[in-house]
C-alpha cells in the first residue's frame, strides 16, 4: 500500500510501487520533460530501465545526467548546472543516494543564480544566499540514511578535498517517493553505512537533548535502525528493509526540521576519520559511534541510559552501547582488529577534529585535543 503525506510543503510517497507513480504525476502536471540525476551504477539496474521506460509511455522525455560520484566533487556539481541550464524550467528528479540527493538540490540551484557553489558555503566570509527556486525538485531514495530528502543542506567535496557544507531554506526538495523495494538492489554494505547514518542523526539529536519536539519521531528511528538493520543486511527481507526506509525517513525529519545546533559529536569525530582513511560516512561514524558513547556515559551516563530506556525499556546504557557495537560488528560495519594507524595520523585527526566548534563546544561533551587523540587511540587499538 502507498500512503501520502504533506510535511512542510513537501509530499511524501511511502510504499512499494511509488517510483512508478512518478510518471502518472508528472503527467498530470503536462510535464514533458525532466533533468534525472543519478550515478552511472543504478542506470544499468532493471527497475531503473522500467522506470525510464514508464517515462517515455508518458511522453515524457528524460535528459540525463550521472557524474555523481560517492561524496559528490566541486566539479560534477559545477558540470551538472551547466547541463541544466539549458533546459530552465523542467522539474529535476534525484534517484539515488545521499550523494545523488545532495548533489541534485546544489545544482538545481546554482544553475539559476550567479557565482560557484562554494560562495553559499555555510562557513564561508561573505557567504551568498540564494534568493529563488524555479525548479520543481523530486527525490527517489535508493539508500536508507542520508535524510539529504527531507532536510535542505547538502555537503561537497572542495577542490583540496575537503568536505563543505551548503545550507539554505531553498534547497529542499517539493515531492518524495520513498520505494522500499529500490533497497533490493542496493549493495549491502551500503545499505548498512547508509543505515547507520540515519541511526546517528536520530541518536545524536537525543543525545543533545531527549526531550526534544521530535523526541519520538527520533526514538522510533533508532528503535527501526537497531530492530532490523542485521536482517535487511544479511537476508535483505522486505519487511526489513521497509522498517529501514521508515527509519531513514524519520531520521530525515528530525535532520530537517528539529537537529540541534552544535550536538552531532560523533558526526564531527568521525570526518577526519573519514577523510584520512577515505572512508564512507556511515562506516566512520559505525566506527567511532560505540567509543565516543563509551567516553560521553564515563561523564554523564544520564543522556545514554535516556535513550535506553526508550528504545530498550530499561534505563542501561551500557547494554545500549553493547547492542549497537554487536549490531555493527554484523553488519562488518566494525571490525575488531586494529585500524592501521600511526602517531602522525592521530595527530592530523586531532588537529582536524578540534577546528569544528561541534568538538570543541559541544554542548554534551566537549572534546579537547587530547581528548580527540585517546579517542583515535582508542579505534587504532581496536577497542571499538
């Protein structure tokens, strides 16, 4: 069954089969055009000719473009709004993972405004804000976890290979299709990355602060993510994998519409991680997310065992640290041997770490660089 749902603005498609209703939509609208932005591996996937094929039944006519890679570049954002600016007012549709989602809301807005995507980066002196949105924007999620859908920020990687967040009320996108049955076809250890990445937001918004607005919404996701992540991995089942778009989608709001400011230490700790040893997002945060948990419930035990006893029903947060490290540890998210590492690389980390106010103000636990240093010592040691 496909179920719909208006949350600011934006409609959401939840169930199998939605991906196909797009072409019904947009024909409804008299769309005869759309700019589709994916990655060159989904294109060769069966459901994705279907769906190109139900396109075109309804005389709609796709313009392609797929050099989205992991951790979207400077550069294929920049090649992309070229593309689009050729065709000004068709709708842009996002099929794919958080990179595709990120990537397609940058380039539907800078093809209509002046200057580099890099002039609105968040942190960025005399930083630029978009002022309009033509495009209609569409998301299809083909992983589990980004919340790049329902949030309007997006990250890049910089020409010095450094990632940069972008963030503006306009970069949102206005339909969803949210289509468990895509997740069949997504690599498992994609699917756990990507999955654990919507555990982290949920997580770590409760962490900050469990009484939250969205406190429930957060609690259900984590509870999602932790019932079924090791099933939708190892047998891939469709009830698995729906609790796991449901959780992705949930984690998503709570993303967009009740993050804290300043609150996700984990994401912080792991992007050097990331960086240095080019991992992917959801894999570094798997892998500090057990040891920073075990550093911030050594100071205060009181934020952790919270969100035990609402996702558990017992107020033990060592039994939920266990739980998430047996989880990751299935899912070969984390391995327990020792990640090679070296005095000069923690070092680095360190010093990356400690740039980000998220560490070093953060307001659950501030991170100090020795602090940052015992926590790469700690994974280097394999004590994950």
């Amino acid at each position: 069954m496909i179920r719909t749902i208006t949350i600011e603005k934006k409609t959401v498609h939840f169930g199998e089969g939605s991906l196909l209703l797009l072409a019904e939509h947009l024909s409804k609208m008299k769309i005869s055009q759309v700019f589709l932005c994916t990655d060159s591996n989904l294109i060769q996937l069966p459901w994705f000719s279907e769906f190109k094929r139900v396109l075109i039944q309804h005389n709609i006519q796709p313009v392609f473009f797929f050099d989205i890679t992991e951790n979207p570049k400077v550069h294929e954002i920049r090649k992309g709004a070229e593309l689009l600016k050729q065709y000004p007012d068709i709708p842009a549709i996002a099929i794919g993972g958080g990179s595709v989602l990120d990537a397609t809301k940058m380039i539907t807005l800078i093809s209509e405004h002046d200057g580099d995507i890099l002039d609105y980066a968040m942190r960025k002196e005399n930083r630029k804000f978009f002022k309009k949105k033509t495009h209609y924007l569409i998301a299809v999620p083909t992983t589990a976890g980004s919340g790049s859908e329902m949030d309007s920020g997006a990250t890049v990687i910089n020409d010095e290979g450094h990632k940069i967040s972008i963030a503006d009320a306009l970069m949102s996108y206005d339909a969803v299709y949210e289509d468990p049955s895509l997740l069949k076809s997504c690599p498992k250890h994609i699917l756990a990355a990507s999955a654990f990445d919507a555990f982290s937001h949920s997580y770590e918004a409760l962490l900050h602060d469990s009484e939250r607005i969205l406190d429930f919404v957060a609690t259900e996701a984590i509870r999602l993510v932790l019932t079924h992540l090791e099933d939708g991995y190892i047998t891939g089942d469709s009830e698995s994998l729906n609790g796991l778009l449901k959780a992705s989608f949930l984690s998503g709001c709570v993303l967009g519409m009740d993050l804290p400011n300043g609150g996700m230490l984990i994401h912080s700790l792991s992007l050097p991680l990331a960086e240095t040893y080019h991992l992917s997002h959801g894999h570094a945060l798997a892998i500090c997310a057990v040891p920073v948990s075990r550093m911030i419930y050594d100071k205060h035990p009181e934020h952790i065992d919270e969100i035990a006893e609402r996702v558990l029903g017992e107020r033990n947060g060592t039994k939920l640290i266990e739980v998430i490290r047996k989880i990751c540890i299935t899912t070969d998210l984390i391995k327990p041997e020792r990640i090679q590492m070296n005095d000069d690389s923690i070092e680095a980390m360190s010093n990356l770490a400690v740039k980000s106010n998220t560490t070093t103000k953060n307001p659950i636990l501030p991170f100090n660089k020795e602090m940052c240093q015992d926590l790469y010592q700690r994974i280097a040691k394999g004590n994950l």
